[in-house]
C-alpha cells in the first residue's frame, strides 16, 4: 500500500467534533420540548438530537473558505457516517480520528483560548 501526505491549502482551518458538539444522543422528549435551535436523526438506530446553531457555523466557515475538519474519539468512520447522515460532505474537506495526542511547543491554552471553545450545550 502506498502511503500518501495530504497537505491543505493555505487558509484558516476549522475543526469540529462529532459527539456533544454537532449530535448527541436524545434522552427525552420532555427534555427537548423547550429546544428551538435543534433538530433529531436516526444515525445506526439511534435517535441523534442535531446542534443546528454549530451545523450553521460550520456551513458557514466553509463558505467564507476555511478548511472545515470533522473528527471524533469515536474514530473516522463514525465522523464520515455522522457527516453524511447530515448531509455535509459538500461543506466538509477532512474527516479524521480526534488526535489522542499532540506534540508542539505550545499548551492548549496558547494555541487556542476559551472563545474558541464551544461547551456542548444544546
């Protein structure tokens, strides 16, 4: 097998998780009576509430020309599954595995502050 290095254009990149950032599990409808910003999918026979307000962003980082990046622990298969249950493979350029690790020179916290961050509720 030929091994082969993907190099990305020079231009901001966006990375978005896959669990508790763009889908969840659904718990509950009674949960989810007061949701305005969501929407549910059947992903592999479970009912996935959908985070509409981060499905706009990254549509819409895409479209200002970043390189959008999905990944989750779950493995690149699970990202490419979720990605295509919600119909953004024209809006996605990398699926890939959350890194376990990195090494750099810089903490976290240097490469990216808090505004970066986004906490998963929805």
């Amino acid at each position: 097998m030929t091994r082969v290095m993907v190099v990305t254009l020079e231009r901001p990149h966006m990375y978005f998780d896959v669990d508790g950032t763009l889908v969840r599990p659904f718990k509950s409808f009674e949960e989810e009576s007061e949701a305005t910003d969501t929407d549910f999918i059947i992903i592999n026979n479970t009912m996935m509430k959908v985070n509409l307000k981060v499905i706009e962003d990254l549509k819409m980082c895409r479209t200002r020309g970043h390189t959008v990046v999905v990944w989750s622990q779950g493995g690149s298969s699970w990202a490419c599954t979720v990605v295509q249950a919600l119909n953004l493979e024209e809006f996605v350029d990398i699926v890939i595995a959350k890194p376990s690790w990195y090494v750099d020179d810089k903490t976290p916290g240097t490469i990216l502050d808090d505004s970066r961050y986004y906490d998963g509720n929805f």
